[in-house]
C-alpha cells in the first residue's frame, strides 16, 4: 500500500491539475490520479475570462497559456439576423491586469498536465487509475483503484485527505448522493472548430441569436493555424427544444440535427451556416448540471470543481470556478494543521459562492442580454435599439453577471493570489 502523499486528487482535468500545482507551490505532497490511459489534446474551445486567468498566472503559466491561444479584446452580442445588439472591451483592454484568453481546451489540458510532471515528477500524474472505492479512518483514507483499459485491480493509495475532481459524473460525489440526477430542461449543444479567415478582426467573442430561436457562440482559439493567416475558430450552438431528449457526450454531432436553424444566418461579416458545415469536428453535449449542494466535504474527503458545482457552460465560467476551487483549497491546507478543518473552511469559504453561479448560469447568464432584446423587439430586426434598451441598461445587465461570477475589474484586482 502506497502511503507518500498527503493529498491523493481524484482526477485529472483542469481543477485537479490545478489543484496539484498550488499544494505543490506550499510544500504540500499530492499525486493525481486520472482514469484515462493518456492525457491528449481532445476537445475544443475554452475561453480563459480574467479571473481564470489571475489563477493560472500565478502558477506561473500565463505568458505560456497566451502564446498558445488567442487574446479577445472584445466581447459582441448580435441578434439572429447580424445586428449588433452591445460589445464591451474584455481582459487588458477593459483595465485588467490579465489578458482573456480563448484556447483549445486540449492545449491548456497539456500545458497543465506537463507542468505538473515537470514540477512534481513524472509519476505525479498516474493515468488509467479509475477510482472503485474509498475508505476512511481516523489517520487517513484508503483509496482502491482498478486499471481503465483493463478492470484489474491496482495497488490502493493511502492519503491523509482525497480530494474529488473527477467532473459532474463523479464517482465519489455519487458514493454521498446515490440519489441525484443530471438537471435537464431541454437545451441540447453541438461544438466544433472550423478554419477559416479570421471574423471582425480575429479577437472577437460573439454570441448571437437568443437561446428560444437559436443561438451561437464564436470565438477563435488558435491564430495563423496553416500558414495562411487562417484560425481555428471555436462554435457551439445550443437549441431549446420541447424535448427531454438528452444529447450523447459519446458520439459525433450530426449536421441534420441542428443545421437547419442556421441556414439563413447570412450575415455581410459571416456565414454561420457555411461556417458549420466547414467544420472539421462536430460534438454534441446535452446542457446539463446540478442542483447546488450545501455539503462537499465528508470529513477526510471533500469536492471540488465540477464535482462540487457542475454548472451550465453558459458565460465561459466552469473552469474559472474550478481554479478559484484549487487555490482556496491549497490555501486552506496550509492555514490549518488539521486537515478535516481545513476542508470544512474551504466548503465554507466556496459553496454559496459556486451556488450563486449555478443557479445564475441558469437564469441570467451572459446571453440574457440576447434573450432580453428579442423579448423587447420580438423575432424581427430592429431600427433603433435605444427605442427598446439603452446600452447603459445592457451594459448593466452584464455587470449583473460579473459581479455574481466573481470577475468585475474590482474583483479580479483586488484578489492576489500568492504563497
């Protein structure tokens, strides 16, 4: 039985990575354990919003994230036929200290899974380790584990705490809510990327259309892809339909299941249909999440990122959550010589904040300003927008949801992280 960390983290993605390099950064012994056999680039886009950023710039890895994806400078609403509705200046250009960063999801996954093994040695990281059990005492939990790729037994883990961040299908967080379901009220989403020129100058995040009609989110992730000046530019299309039909995470996007809500969107600054059909991948994801829970923490066994919070992908949030999780966790952990206590102040210090943005993804996430506008001016074009909505209103309206997410200029500013 292995027993050399104090803190075994079950799973692998951003928060447990995260997480790794900030207990690592306060002299705090900790391994990974991931259920897939090899960590590689899969997925699509993410979009990196300042607080995100402010997170992973103290782990030193900013300058590295920038250089791989692709600063916005602008946030642009636009309704279903092309018509900008508001945009606002985003990370350095709206005064913050750190830039927003869209980036291909894969990227950031190595560049944080390489950081660990550099930082902490190769074998922190331990891939195909699924976790099949938990056991705990008053010295310690016992972690069993069986191999991915083959169902045979691996050697237990023994830690003085475990730490959950193995997402919304979390099998330690099922072992305390046997019980819970997946909340679902009929959104379903499709992703891809596709290379093209870039669109209204290469550093734009858009979203257009409302989710009742239609919507679409672009923004690119990897600039000059082939040489040419083409990006890779990140879509994801989310259809409200009278259905409790989820989508399968497991296989391929299908054209003829969404396509046709785009057909006409012709704009004179993009073809959102062409755009789709050119894409070189296609996924489709059911838009789901959880209701809050005000319990994370099992005396020695606590939750973090999606895990604790699984929450829409509305408004580029979920990852910033999740490393806001893992600094104030590591922090926690060394404040406190008893390590149950510090999982209960973290808990305290986390569960109504990550609630509040659950529930606020749901209802008022960033496309509310979208969804807002067509219910003033209805399913048509507008002449003059200020006859409906003023930009002040709307820029509040974006504020509302800054503020509750945890990144206005004020609250990013104010918050360093640090040793």
């Amino acid at each position: 039985m292995n027993q050399n960390s104090k803190v075994a983290i079950v799973g692998g993605g951003i928060c447990g990575l995260a997480l790794a390099l900030n207990l690592h950064r306060r002299g705090i012994r900790c391994r990974v354990f991931e259920r897939v056999p090899e960590i590689k680039p899969l997925g699509v886009g993410i979009t990196l919003l300042p607080h995100a950023m402010r997170e992973l710039t103290a782990l030193g890895l900013g300058d590295e994230l920038l250089a791989a994806g692709i600063e916005n400078r602008e946030s642009c609403f636009f309704n279903r036929f092309g018509q900008l509705i508001y945009k606002e200046p985003r990370g350095k250009f709206a005064g913050y200290d750190v830039p927003e960063v869209g980036i291909h999801r894969g990227r950031l996954h190595l560049i944080l899974a390489n950081a660990v093994r550099d930082r902490l040695g190769h074998d922190a990281v331990r891939t195909n380790h699924e976790c099949a059990g938990v056991v705990q005492d008053e010295q310690g939990v016992t972690v069993s584990f069986k191999e991915t790729s083959t169902g045979r037994q691996l050697e237990d883990v023994r830690a003085e705490v475990v730490i959950a961040c193995d997402g919304i299908n979390s099998a330690i967080r099922k072992r305390y809510y046997p019980d819970e379901k997946l909340a679902f009220a009929g959104i379903n989403s499709w992703r891809g990327v596709t290379r093209r020129k870039p669109i209204l100058g290469g550093h734009t995040y858009m979203r257009i259309g409302s989710i009742r009609t239609g919507k679409i989110v672009i923004y690119p992730i990897i600039d000059n892809i082939d040489g040419e000046g083409n990006q890779l530019i990140n879509w994801m299309a989310d259809i409200h339909r009278d259905t409790f039909t989820l989508n399968d995470w497991n296989k391929p996007g299908n054209l003829a299941d969404f396509l046709p809500v785009y057909k006409n969107w012709n704009f004179d600054w993009l073809d959102v249909a062409q755009m789709i059909r050119e894409s070189e991948q296609i996924l489709e994801y059911p838009m789901v999440d959880k209701d809050p829970i005000e319990t994370w923490t099992f005396d020695r066994i606590t939750l973090a990122g999606d895990a604790a919070h699984p929450m829409y992908p509305r408004g580029s949030n979920g990852a910033a959550q999740s490393l806001i999780d893992a600094r104030t966790l590591a922090d926690a952990l060394q404040r406190h010589s008893d390590a149950r206590s510090a999982l209960k102040a973290y808990e305290a210090a986390r569960v109504t904040a990550a609630a509040n943005v659950v529930r606020t993804n749901r209802q008022f996430p960033p496309d509310f300003i979208n969804t807002k506008v067509e219910e003033l001016v209805g399913d048509r074009p507008f002449q003059n927008l200020d006859d409906y909505i003023t930009q002040d209103e709307l820029r509040t309206l974006s504020e509302n949801y800054k503020r509750v997410a945890g990144f206005t200029l004020t609250d990013v500013t104010s918050v360093r992280p640090g040793l």
